[in-house]
C-alpha cells in the first residue's frame, strides 16, 4: 500500500541521499571491528561476498527478515564481532559517546511528538499514527537524535524530518506545517523540530503522521510513549 511504498523510499533512496554528510559525521566513520556501515549502492549480497559470510548469516546476526537494508545502516558481518564490541560499547558510555551512538534498548521510552489526538492507529497499511490537532502547534523530537533528513521529496508525507536515535531506531514526522530544523542537526528529545499541518495529505487534515522503524522495520509507536 501507499505507506509501505513511500516509506520503503524513504529507506532506501531518501537516506541513500543523506549518507553522504552523514557517513562522515556520525557512525559510518569508524564501524567497530566486525561490523559495516552500509553505504550508497551497497546490497546483502554484496556484502556476504565481500566479507565472505553467507547471507543468511547475515540476516540472522542483524535480525534482518528480508534483504533490505539502507545507507548508514551498521552490520555485523563478524560472528565474532558481538562479543568483541560488548567491552567496546561499555567504554563509548563511560567516555560520554552521544545517544546516538547507544542501542535501542537503551531508548526504551519515547515523547509523545505533539499534543493531541490519535485520528487512524497503526496498522498494516499506515505503518504509523497520525495525530490530529491545531495547525502550527510544535511538533517534538520524541528522543534525542540527529536529523537524517529534511525536506518534502516524497509523495504523501509532506515536510518530512526523518530522525535517527541509535544504529537501530528512526522516527519519521511527516505532513509538517513548516521544518524547524536543517538536515544533519543534533536534537534532544522535547526540542520542538517542526510544526502541525496537512502538507502532502489527501483528507487535508492538520495532522502529524508518526512513523518508528527498529531496524527498518515499522512497529507501533504507542507502547513506546511515556
């Protein structure tokens, strides 16, 4: 459907786009041993063979159900790595490395991106929530991150800001009013990053679409808020 397309795009050919500034500036620039920062062009197959691992080892070790992956996505593509990088990521806390850089198990609990009310849940079709409430109300970052993206390339979400939390977790915030904050900005969770409105909607609504992928895959962000 609609969402699964435009979102797909969004993986797959928005974030291609953004890597550029983002592998030099976050974690494409020193993956830990064992493990790949994906990068434009970059596919499974490809990388089993560059590695030498079968690609089904691959999608088990990154908990992959299918072959898609995006840029700036990191992989294991050690069977070693995991236990070689638990010491590695201990001492990235202790040296005070940005959230960021940490697991998703580590980002438990998100904000509510805007004050208002729930209009269509999650489900098979919208892969997300749209929150309906007055236009030019703030639009919050549900978690600290950075912005991957910005800007209103894809059809049907408007004034887009895809977030990104750690190596595993993005959110999307789409059909914006107006975007607060430029590509590549650090953000902290409650920093107001853009505001309500209907761009790219077809019911013209003023109405926040709230996307969250754990490792690119869409799950229900409302057991994730606080």
């Amino acid at each position: 459907m609609k969402r699964l397309t435009l979102f797909s795009m969004l993986a797959a050919t928005l974030l291609l786009s953004a890597c550029a500034n983002q592998t030099k500036t976050m974690t494409c620039q020193k993956p830990a041993r064992g493990y790949y920062c994906v990068q434009s062009g970059d596919t499974l197959y490809r990388i089993s063979q560059r590695f030498g691992v079968p690609v089904s080892d691959l999608q088990q070790w990154n908990k992959l159900s299918g072959s898609k992956i995006f840029s700036g996505q990191i992989l294991q593509v050690s069977a070693s790595a995991r236990k070689r990088s638990a010491a590695t990521r201990a001492a990235q806390v202790q040296q005070g490395q940005p959230k960021t850089q940490q697991t998703t198990a580590q980002v438990q609990k998100l904000q509510m991106p805007v004050n208002g009310f729930v209009i269509r849940t999650y489900d098979n079709n919208n892969f997300g929530i749209d929150i309906v409430a007055q236009r030019g109300m703030p639009v919050k970052v549900a978690a600290d991150g950075v912005v991957i993206y910005a800007g209103e390339g894809v059809q049907g979400y408007g004034k887009l800001l895809l977030v990104r939390h750690s190596n595993t977790l993005l959110t999307a915030y789409g059909n914006n009013d107006s975007l607060l904050v430029p590509n590549g900005s650090r953000v902290v969770a409650g920093q107001t990053i853009a505001t309500v409105g209907n761009s790219g909607r077809a019911d013209g609504q003023n109405a926040l679409h709230f996307e969250v992928r754990i490792n690119g895959k869409s799950v229900n962000p409302e057991p994730f808020f606080h």
